[in-house]
C-alpha cells in the first residue's frame, strides 16, 4: 500500500520508500525524499519560478534515463505551471529554438510541489531565465568540463582565471560543482536577452582558450578535449537548462551540485576533494548558509558588459583568440 503524507495541506502519495537507488551505497528513495525536503529552504529558492526540465531515473542511475520538459502525466492540478515559448519569443530575440506552439512546464515553488517531483525520482535542471520572463537571462553561467585524464581540478584552475576575467567586468562570480565531474560558474544579471548572455560567455570561453592554449577549449569537438577543460557558454541559450544548485545526480553515488567557496577552489589538489554526498549538504549549509543565495539578491544583479567596455587588459587575449 502505498503511503500518503500530507505536505503544507497537500496529499502525496510517496512510494517505493524502501527501493535502493543507489546501489553502490545503498542509498533508497526514502532517503531522497529526505534529502529533498531536508535542503527545500535552499533549493526553493533556485527552482522558483523556472520553468523544470525532468531527468528521470526511477530504477536508479543504473537504469533507464527519462528527459522531458513536458508537464508530466498525472501531474496533480495544485502544481504550478507555466507557458513556455518553444519558438520565437520577443522578449528573447527570438533566442528559442524548435518549432510549434508553446508548451506547458512545472514550476516548482514550494514544499509539496517538490516532494511530488522528487517522489518521480529526478534530477532538477532549470534555464537561467525565470518564467515570467522567457529568454531574459538573470544570471549567467559558465559549465566547466574535463575531458579525461583531466578532472575538476583542472576545472578549478580554469575557474580562477575566468573569474578575475569576470570580476574584471565588473560581476559578481560564484561557484558550485556539477555533481558529475566539472565545476559551474554562475554571476547574477540584470535581466538581459539570452543570445547577448551566449555571445558574451562564448568570448569569454575563447579569451581563455588564448590565455590558457594548454588547459581550456571553447569547442565541444571531442578530439580537441582530451587532457582539457571544455568550457561550455552554450548553457546560457535560452532552450537550455542546467543542473540546479543542490540537485541530487544520477551518478554512481549520491552526488549533489554543491555550492563552494572560493577558497576550497583555490586548495582542491584532488578530485575527491570537491565530491560532495547527500549527507554532506545539511552540514555545509549550517556552516556556510545558500552560498549561492546571491543569486536571487536583484542588489548583487550587474548589467552585461558591452564589448566596447570590456576591461583593456585583456584586449590582446581576445585579439589573439579570434
């Protein structure tokens, strides 16, 4: 019998408590669920308001892997939708890709709309663009990639250069794991088309590259990657997503995108050193508090640099890369 908890005045219907998820640890779907609604205060605030993409593994991250965007099948009515542009939007500059008509996506904006969406086993991606405001970014983010043998402390020296390129520009730059292998840099903007955020984050890849030939590519082709860090400005495209801060992964272990300092970027000599589990998350944020809570702070938001302002510095790095 499947049993029914009563979340802030809502009936959820959680089941398969007991089923092991994870098999390397262990790990059930009880314990997600706990894990959810334990970090909820943290993860409400990067998943309200924006439109949810599902990566769905019910048989665990052995098994099938499910990616929809679509309003899932017996979704219950309480949950809140929005209508998202699949084409052309305006406010985007036409920055969406596909075709066809709108579509309709869950917005998870509180506790019961959560553990309904964790009890579907999944991953949590969302666009950086809020819901109201269709391909306006307000924040943007850069996907840090190794390609094998290097790892995320690659990433980590990569993200230190790119982050005095950043706070050169005059943002604010905070970091988080990708829960899988790389390192995610994020900075909160004043809302801004999402193709100017994409060209912006696209020079800002190639001036790496010509910076550091040795460490970073700004191309996804896979035999450039080999020993580098890819980094990735496409997530900023307005038909992307990300992994959201605080989102469990399908991964072997129950890894979560875990926001960090910069300081344990700057000491990470080893990868385990930036892996962080599900019972980690409680601790570092008694410790640390939402490190990425300047995210949603509109006094941390800073316009998109135009070309013509970008710091002369880094001129020649730019006139090299092109």
């Amino acid at each position: 019998m499947t049993p029914i908890t009563e979340v802030e005045g809502r009936r959820l219907a959680l089941s398969n408590l007991d089923k092991v998820l994870y098999t390397a640890s262990g790990f059930t779907k009880g314990e997600m669920l706990h894990y959810y609604a334990t970090t909820a205060d943290a993860l409400l605030t990067h998943l309200r308001n924006r439109p949810l993409s599902f990566l769905r593994f019910p048989d665990g991250p052995d098994g099938q892997h499910f990616f929809a965007k679509n309003v899932p099948p017996g979704t219950p009515t309480w949950v809140h939708t929005a209508d998202v542009p699949r084409s052309g939007s305006r406010s985007g500059s036409g920055a969406h890709s596909g075709s066809g008509a709108n579509a309709r996506q869950v917005v998870v904006d509180d506790l019961a709309s959560l553990m309904w969406a964790a009890n579907l086993v999944t991953e949590f991606h969302t666009p950086q663009w809020q819901a109201d405001a269709p391909a306006m970014a307000d924040r943007l983010v850069l996907d840090l990639d190794p390609g094998d043998p290097a790892t995320i402390v690659e990433c980590c020296r990569a993200g230190r250069w790119l982050r005095e390129r950043l706070r050169a520009d005059g943002l604010h730059v905070h970091a988080k794991t990708s829960g899988s292998k790389g390192l995610h840099l994020l900075c909160p903007l004043e809302p801004t088309p999402s193709e100017q955020v994409t060209a912006y984050a696209k020079q800002l890849a190639q001036e790496a590259e010509a910076e550091l030939p040795d460490l970073v590519v700004h191309r996804m082709t896979r035999s450039l990657r080999p020993g580098k860090v890819f980094v990735d400005f496409s997530q900023n495209a307005a038909a992307k997503t990300t992994a959201t801060p605080y989102t469990l992964r399908a991964r072997p272990e129950p890894t979560v995108s875990t926001p960090v300092t910069w300081e344990e970027i700057e000491g990470a000599d080893n990868p385990a050193d930036l892996v962080f589990l599900a019972a980690d998350i409680a601790p570092r944020l008694q410790r640390y508090g939402d490190l990425l809570g300047p995210l949603t702070d509109p006094n941390q938001a800073r316009p998109l640099p135009h070309n013509r302002n970008h710091s002369r510095s880094h001129n020649r790095s730019r006139e090299a890369g092109s």
